[in-house]
C-alpha cells in the first residue's frame, strides 16, 4: 500500500488484512509506517484469519509485494511514482485527481482530457500492469464497523488477469467481486466521479458509495 498512512490505503489495508491478505503499509518512511500499522493491527486484535500488516519505506513496501496499491496525492503523484521499481507487479490506482474551490470539488482535467492518474503510473512503469479501482470508496467506511461495504467496487484496466485480481480483492471490502467495468483509459471517468460522491455527502450528510444494478444473476 503506496500511501498506506493516509486515510483510504489505511483504509483499504485494514479491509484486505481483516480478510486474510498480508499488507506491507508504505511510506516515505519504515518509522511514519510503523506506528500506523501498529494501529491497524490493533484493530484486528481476536479476528479469527487474519492477516499480517507491517510498515515499511515505498521501496521496501513495493519490494515485499506482488500487488501494490497506489493510493497517494495527485501532488507529486508522478515523481514517487517514477522512483518505485515496479517492473512484473500489478498495480492498482485509486488515485483521484481532484480539486477544491468556492463550488466545491471537481475533477482536474488531465492531459486535455485525455489522461487519467492510472493512464499516468502505466506510463511512468511500462514494465508493470496497471488497473484502476477503489476510486470511489469511502475512507470512512472502509475503517468502519460494518463487516462489508454495500456496494460495488469498479475496476478498468487493459489486461484482463490484472483486472481479476482487483476484483478478488473487491471481495475483502465488499464480500463480491469487483465489476469489471472496461479499459484502463475509463479510469478518466472514474477518477472524477469521485468528486460527484463528494457532492452529494456534502448535500446529504453521509458517506455516499456507488451500488451497480443488473448484476445479480451475472457471474462477474
């Protein structure tokens, strides 16, 4: 977890280890890591299976993985990117572009359009596969109390077994698999439309989240 301290990899990495899966927490630094992992592996004190979460430096973090997630800043996205070995991993982006002002959040315009964070990591590590997915997730709930999050978590991305296993993962935050929503180039939509959940919680006073309907009886 690339970004592991911050609210949505603390979030997601307290999820995928409640349900079994070993989580390194990465940050700029092992001793900003630790203590957070500390904290996460508290929460998970008499929870029958699961799983270990440590924290490590990025590098260590990316180095102990065979997924690695990105769940950092769009500030300065690009430059950590560029400097993590990610050659052979899959790696998931739930990096949202966004910007705030008088009116609200919006999505900033990547690439006149024609970009995404994930269209970018791919770029900035050819060698790795990237997905995109957990965009739209909230911080909130995934350190919640409920066992599972009611609804769907939208994966796109350009290589089909990359894509599946961001959907197992799905199955940890969700208790079912993610959606396999189209090609990586969709994340252009997917990274802003966070900012429309940002909209309505702000109207409405909750954690708004995305439930899919028409799949109940497609296997996925």
């Amino acid at each position: 977890m690339i970004g592991g301290t911050g609210p949505q990899g603390k979030g997601l990495g307290y999820r995928f280890a409640r349900h079994g899966h070993t989580v390194v927490l990465g940050s700029r630094s092992a001793e900003k890591a630790e203590p957070v992992a500390q904290e996460v592996t508290e929460r998970l004190a008499g929870l029958e299976g699961a799983g270990q979460v440590t924290g490590a430096s990025n590098a260590d973090a990316v180095a102990a993985a065979d997924v690695v997630l990105l769940a950092v800043p769009w500030d300065g996205h690009d430059e950590l990117v560029a400097t993590l070995d990610l050659a052979g991993k899959t790696v998931i982006s739930c990096v949202n572009p966004l910007a705030f002002d008088k009116r609200g959040a919006h999505g900033r315009v990547i690439d006149e359009g024609e970009g995404s964070a994930a269209e970018h990591a791919q770029s900035l590590a050819p060698e790795a596969t990237v997905v995109g997915a957990f965009h739209n997730v909230s911080a909130v709930h995934l350190w919640g109390e409920h066992d599972y999050l009611d609804e769907d978590v939208l994966v796109v991305g350009d290589v089909v077994e990359a894509k599946q296993v961001a959907q197992d993962l799905a199955v940890a935050v969700t208790s079912r698999r993610g959606v396999d929503a189209g090609k990586l180039r969709l994340a252009r939509v997917l990274e802003p439309l966070t900012a429309v959940l940002i909209s309505v919680n702000r109207k409405y006073k909750v954690n708004s989240g995305i439930r899919l309907s028409g799949l109940e009886d497609v296997e996925r």
